[in-house]
C-alpha cells in the first residue's frame, strides 16, 4: 500500500512504518502530532515517564509509575515520622534507583549492560563527586548574600558564578560519560544518547545531593520534628533529578549523531534549551529565595521549568525517530510494544510506535528470519 502522508510503499497496517502516520485518519490532521515513543500521546504531553523512560511505550507505565508513587509514599511516611536523614538519602536515590530497573527491564544495553551501567550512571556519580568537590569550595569562599549597610545584600558576581556558569560548566562535562558509548554500533539511534545522557545526569545529581547534604544526613538525630523539611525534600527527589536529566538527555540526544548527520537547528535548539532550563532552574529560584518568597513559589518556579524540559526532550526525541525512521532496512519482527508479528522499519504498522523505542527483548522471528532490507539493519 502507498501511505497517504508520505508516499512510500509500506506494508499493510493502520500506520505507515516510514513516517508513522495514521493510514485511516487526515495524516494532516490531529493524529499527526502523536508522540513517536508513545502512540496514545500526543508530543507537547509533559508526561515524565514516557519522555525519560521512552522504552516503555504503554506496556510498563503502570508498574513504573507504582514504584514511583510507592517511593514518595516512603518518603511521606518517613519525613512524618521525623526520620529526616532516611528521608534525605530516600529523596537522592529514589529516581536513579527506578531509572537502573528501568534499563534492566527495556534491556537499553543490550548486550553490554556492565560497560552501559559504569559509562552512565556509574560515570555519572564520578563526575559528580570530582566536579562538586572542586566547586563547592569556590561557591563556599564567594557568598552570594554579603553584609550591607542595611542588611544582607546579593553580591552579583556570585549570584552569577553559582547560578549560571556553574550550571553551564556541569551541561558541559555531565554528558562525557555517556558519550563514552557513542562510537558503539548497537547504539547508534539518538534514543540512546538520550537515555544514557539521562542515566549520567541523574548519576551525577546523586552524588550532588549525597555531597550537599551529607552533614545533614550524618549528623542530624534518628528521629527530629521534622519541620518545614518536605518542601526541599520533594524538590530533591523530583524536581532536582528530572531537570538534571532532561538537561543532560538534550545534550546527549543532540549530539549523539554528530559525524552522520549535518548539525541542524534542531541540535543547536536542544543544547541550548538544556542550558538555558538549567540557568533558568538554578538563577530563578535563588532569585525567589533572595526575596523571601515562600518556597511554594520558588517550587512552583522549578515545576514550570522542569515541563519546559520534558517538552523539550519530547521534541527533540519525536524529531530524531521521523529522521532516523528513513534510515531503517524492513526486518519481520515482533513488536514489543503491542506484540504483533509485522514487517517493519521505523514504525510498528499495527500500533505505530517507533520500533527503536521499544524494549530490546530476545525476538526469535527477527532472528530466525535475519529478512533485512537495504537500507540499515537493527
């Protein structure tokens, strides 16, 4: 059949596998704007899971978002039983925890899952430790709030030093890890840069906050009021690590093609949406602190950044699985994501997922076939 958007011959199916577009639906209208990773959203849908977690189609959701709320369930119960420090190391390792079960359950890394776990997440948590160490200091010995004749005044040059080229500085070296995997063949999809760039930003901002907080964790009593401490608890184990991946994933995404594929605006886009969310995270909300707004504000400031992010990140992720889609040889294979048995390149033709977002599992008709057209095999 010849698809209405496109104009490829494609197999049958409701979706073209060259496009993706919807074969029993206006390809021009809404169903145009569904999300590559995810068929049921649509791209500008600020859903954290299939942004960050985009192999798992709609099959995992669920049980992901489970663990997700079963995790802030603990958190809850241990801040209101006044068990501070356990609720602080809970809030730092909660979502890098999920994204490790994560790349166990999509199989991300193939068959390579010590070389993946040390280049990402493992990576990660180095150049945090490295990089906070060094950093901290020089925030310490440049105060942002100094004496002034009539109070505490903001000192400009470290506003600036810890708000914006500190966070440039970490955009800058937080994806090196991840980029460590780029030359691999089995991850040549932008979808792999993004999630290895996810994994080594919520690597680093673990030992971040592990670091940040350490004296609070290791000196603070078992059990204490436990006080207005929720607020910057759920910024630690939500709002800190999304941006932080995000961020990174952008960078990772954008860059993981480079030498195949001409730098476009769009790469340049997603680099600076990462640092510019970033700066925007860290400069607004010390901006909102410095005027004594409650933290709801400053929470509230740090939310709509982190949706930007994710909007971002789905743009971008959307974008690269349409280009990337062309480049793919037809191959019979299982869809992991509605089950069918389909000739496919880069789009299921019965459920119209992007078949490099779906979960790499031990397909037995694809290897017993090896039916690989020109054009790239997976």
């Amino acid at each position: 059949m010849t698809c209405r958007s496109c104009g490829r011959e494609t197999p049958e199916g409701a979706f073209c596998t060259w496009c993706g577009a919807r074969q029993d639906a206006d390809p021009g209208g809404p169903a145009a704007r569904r999300f590559a990773a995810s068929p049921g959203e649509t791209v500008i849908s600020p859903s954290v899971l299939t942004t960050l977690l985009p192999h798992l189609g709609g099959r995992g959701v669920r049980e992901y978002r489970w663990a997700f709320g079963a995790g802030l369930v603990l958190l809850v119960g241990l801040y209101l039983l006044g068990f501070i420090s356990a609720a602080l190391t809970v809030a730092a390792v909660l979502v890098p925890v999920i994204y490790v079960m994560y790349l166990y359950e999509a199989r991300v890394y193939r068959d390579a899952p010590v070389p993946v776990l040390l280049a990402t997440i493992g990576g990660g948590i180095l150049v945090g430790i490295v990089l906070t160490l060094l950093v901290d200091p020089l925030i310490a010995a440049n105060p942002i709030f100094v004496d002034g004749v009539r109070g505490p005044v903001i000192d400009v040059t470290a506003l600036l030093l810890a708000t914006v080229l500190v966070p440039v500085v970490q955009e800058i070296v937080k994806p090196i890890p991840a980029l460590v995997l780029r030359g691999r063949p089995e991850f040549g999809h932008s979808i792999d840069g993004l999630v290895f760039g996810v994994a080594a930003g919520l690597g680093f901002v673990m030992a971040e906050t592990v670091i940040h907080y350490w004296p609070a964790i290791s000196r603070m009593p078992i059990q204490q009021n436990p006080g207005a401490w929720i607020i910057p608890l759920l910024s630690v184990a939500i709002l800190v690590p999304l941006v932080n991946a995000s961020a990174t994933g952008l960078v990772t995404a954008a860059i993981w093609r480079l030498g195949r594929r001409p730098v476009t605006r769009l790469a340049a886009g997603a680099i600076l949406a990462a640092v510019v969310g970033h700066v925007a995270f860290t400069l607004g909300s010390m901006l909102l602190i410095s005027f004594s707004l409650h933290a709801i504000f400053v929470v509230l400031w740090q939310v709509i950044v982190m949706v930007a992010l994710l909007v971002a990140v789905r743009i971008v992720l959307d974008t690269t699985l349409h280009e990337e889609a062309v480049e793919e040889g037809l191959l019979q294979t299982t869809c992991a994501n509605c089950g069918a048995s389909v000739l496919a390149s880069g789009f299921c033709p019965e459920c119209g997922v992007a078949m490099p977002a779906t979960a790499h599992i031990s397909n037995p008709i694809a290897a017993a076939s090896g039916d690989v057209a020109p054009g790239g095999a997976r």
